[in-house]
C-alpha cells in the first residue's frame, strides 16, 4: 500500500516497473492503473502485469481492463481460502496454487482445496505451481504465451478474440 520494497525487486532484475502506491485504499481501480500505464513504454512490452493491493476482498470488484484475471492461492494460507473469499476466486480466469514446496510442511490438504475451487471457480483453470523449485513454471509460462498468442494481430487481419 505505501512502500516500493517489491517495485524496487523487480528493479534490480531488470524489469520495467511502475510502483502505484494506493495509501489506505485498498484495491487499484481503472484511473491508478491508466495512470500509470503512461510511464512504459507500451510498444517495448510483450506483457503487462497488474498487481492488485494484497488482500481477496476488495480488488474482486474492480475491472481493470486485464485480459485475463489471475488469482495466487498460497498453501500456507490454507485450502479453505475459496470458500472465505467466494467473489475473488469466482472472477479468476485463472487460480495459482503457489508455494506448492511447502504443501507438507503446512499440512495442506490438495484434495479438499481442488473441490473447494470446483465449488467457486469452477470455469477457472488451476495450476499448481513452486517459484523456488521451478514445479509448474512451464505450464504457467505456455499459459500466458497462449493468452498473449490470441490477443496478437494476424499476420493478414484483425486481433483475434
């Protein structure tokens, strides 16, 4: 809400970044991100990542203008994180299972966090995934590659839907 800590990160490995600091409001609306968007260069890019504010309340209710809505569900926090946030999870096109490395140590249970998620994002894919291992990044990669696949002109035509 208030530091660069995580803009300054992706910084230091090269990215281009775009720190929207939203006070004590608690979620990114449309006019932040629009804001923001004029200080890239947009034709360099290959992909914008929209970050929202860090919590699953408030940011369910905001349409940015992303082409594809992700949301990150740590196995830290728990299988139960669908059911306590219903609206988040029902607008996801996609759900990251992240921290997947430490599903053991946090007593995770990955059975009853999939029919949690067919309850409540049921049209939504799931990916199960572990930056520190690398487990899932390939999938999770072909995904946004796929997605940034159909949004890119034709060779001979129009943008495809």
């Amino acid at each position: 809400l208030a530091t660069e800590n995580d803009a300054e990160r992706l910084r230091q490995a090269g990215l281009p970044v775009v720190q929207i600091t939203t006070g004590t409001v608690c979620h990114l609306e449309a006019e932040m991100v629009a804001r923001a968007m004029q200080h890239l260069e947009l034709d360099s890019l290959d992909l914008l990542i929209i970050e929202n504010v860090g919590n699953l309340v408030c940011p369910a209710a905001y349409d940015l203008g992303e082409n594809l809505r992700v949301v990150l569900m740590s196995v830290t926090e728990g299988e139960d994180k669908p059911l306590k946030y219903p609206t988040m999870f029902h607008s996801a096109d996609v759900v990251l299972v992240t921290k997947t490395d430490l599903a053991g140590a946090a007593g995770f249970d990955r059975e009853r966090a999939m029919a949690n998620l067919a309850r409540v994002a049921h049209h939504a894919r799931i990916l199960e995934v572990s930056a520190r291992a690398g487990d899932g990044m390939g999938a999770w990669i072909e995904l946004l590659t796929a997605e940034r696949r159909k949004l890119l002109p034709a060779e001979d035509g129009p943008a495809r839907a």
